[in-house]
C-alpha cells in the first residue's frame, strides 16, 4: 500500500528522506516535496516501510535514536515496524519499546525523524494516508508538468 506519513502535530508535513541513497536520515518534509522523497509502500505482511521509489530502501534503525534509509535485508527486525499495535504510532518490531518520533516535536523542513522510547506524545503520533494507483499517477503527472520548462 502506497502513501504518505502525515505528522500529527503539523498535518502539511510528512515522514521522508533528505536523499535517495543508503543511510540518508529520516526527516521531515512538507507534503508537497518531490514524490520520491516522501511516498512509502507498507507491506503490512512483512512489516517493512519501502520507500516507494525503489524495491531495495527501508526503514531502519540500530537501536540508537536514528532513522536511516538502508538496504533491504529480508527477515531483519529493525527493519519491520507495527502499525497496528497502538493506533497512530509506528513501532519497531526489534525495539518493541520505541516509536517513530520527531526531533524535540519539530515541525519544520528537515527535521529529524527519530527513533524514542514510546510516551505517547503528539510527536510520536502519524497517519498513513493511502493513494490509490490512480492518484499515484495524477501526482507523478502534475509534478512531472510542472519541471517541463515553458515554451512561451
């Protein structure tokens, strides 16, 4: 299932990364960033958050408070996360004690996402919006509209 993570405290931000690559730090981004960089697909089967923009990126953790984008390591527990369990956080399955978490409650571009012993507080609580295949699309086609320069 294909979505965003919206930030409770601050609805026009979202879960995403700075960059595209392994190790890249969770952070947040305003929900009219690049697709790329903030949608997700979550495998409710497996537990793991895929970016959507490549088969091999998740979520993962060391344990420690940081989030990074890292390589898919099929059956790796700091790589499967539970949605379900306490409605409107994201807990890790390894660290069954922790939830995803903004930096000091931040609210602005670029702040971290982190990993943090779960106290129930609005900087932990997130909802997945999904998108149907259809409105993939009608996104990845405006913004795609938008970088075409002008032929005016």
């Amino acid at each position: 299932m294909i979505g965003f993570f919206k930030y409770s405290s601050c609805p026009n931000m979202v879960i995403g990364i700075s960059d595209q690559q392994a190790g890249s730090a969770l952070v947040l981004k305003p929900i009219n960033t690049e697709l790329r960089k903030i949608l997700w697909n979550v495998n409710m089967k497996t537990g793991e958050i895929i970016l959507a923009a490549s088969d091999d990126m998740v979520m993962d953790t060391s344990g420690s408070s940081s989030i990074t984008l890292q390589q898919r390591s099929k059956g790796k527990l700091s790589q499967q996360w539970d949605m379900a369990t306490t409605r409107g956080f994201i807990r890790n399955k390894q660290y069954t004690t922790h939830v995803i978490d903004s930096l000091n409650r931040g609210t602005y571009d670029g702040n971290s996402v982190i990993l943090f012993p779960y106290n129930g507080s609005e900087a932990q609580q997130w909802k997945f919006v999904p998108m149907d295949e259809m409105s993939v699309n009608n996104l990845v086609e405006e913004v795609m509209a938008e970088e075409e320069p002008s032929h005016d």
